[in-house]
C-alpha cells in the first residue's frame, strides 16, 4: 500500500506545467522540489541565479516590476507553451524598522510592488492563457503576518500580504 501510495505521489503532478515564483529559497523551493518530484515541469524566478543553481529551470527576472513580470510571463508560455499552475510565493521585507513614522513612500512601495503587485500582474499575464484552456490553477502564498503584524519592523509587508 505504500509503495502504491508513493508511486501514485511520484506521478500526481505528471504533464503539468507550473511556475513557482521565489522558488529558489524556503517555502518557494520546497514547493519547486515537491512539485518536481511528482513530474510536474516546473520553472521559478528569482533577481539573480542562485550560487551552484542552474538556471534551466529559472527565469531571471524581478517580478516586482513591470518589466520583469513581463519578462517572466513571456518566457514561461515560450518554454512551456502554457501554465497550469501559477504559485505566487514571493515576497519579503527589506523595509527599515521604526514603525508607521519610519516608513516612507518608497518603503510602502517596495513592498507592494514586491509582495502584492508582482502578484497582480502576473495572475493578469496568465489568466487568459489558463481561461482559453478551460482550466488553471493561481495560489497567492500569503504570511501569518496578514494578521499579527510586527508592529515596529513589518508594515508595510503584513498589508501588502492580507
């Protein structure tokens, strides 16, 4: 049973093609990994290739502009000739602390270009692609943050993740 439970696992993703942005650390890599290793065709982004990482499988491209959303949803209908699966896993802060007094525009716009926007444009790019095909699948990764933010450090980041 378990070896039929693992072979069925193994396959549970075969033929689908999916994106996975911000899959070259944490919960974006591990979801690369175990879509991966189900037969998925999965490709990920990230702003610059990983040391020893391959860049096969990666777009290098900034998915919190325009520009590079644009460059991430191009290349992945060229190489995959469609998406089945978009996860929007990227995200974080490098906003400075001191609270809602810290924060200045520029702040408040990084981190939504980076943890809403990205996401935004990039479900836009894919969608018709995923409604001319009848199906598709979008997952946002979001953060416990939506809801406790870190006062003094997170703002910025906790709004854009709700």
């Amino acid at each position: 049973m378990k070896t039929e439970q693992h072979s069925c696992q193994r396959a549970e993703f075969k033929g689908k093609r999916v994106l996975v942005t911000g899959g070259t650390k944490g919960i974006g890599a591990a979801t690369v990994n175990r879509l991966a290793s189900s037969g998925a065709m999965v490709l990920t982004t990230a702003r610059s290739v990983p040391n020893g990482g391959s860049s096969n499988d990666l777009i290098q491209a900034d998915v919190s502009t325009r520009e590079g959303a644009e460059k991430v949803i191009k290349t992945t209908l060229e190489r995959l000739g469609g998406l089945d699966i978009l996860i929007n896993s990227v995200g974080g802060s490098s906003v400075p602390g001191g609270g809602v007094l810290g924060l200045t525009d520029d702040h408040w716009r990084e981190a939504f270009d980076l943890n809403l926007m990205s996401a935004v444009r990039l479900d836009r790019g894919f969608l018709p692609s995923m409604l001319r095909q009848g199906s598709g699948v979008i997952i946002h990764v979001s953060s416990i943050q939506r809801t406790l933010p870190l006062f003094e450090a997170t703002l910025a980041y906790a709004a854009a993740k709700a």
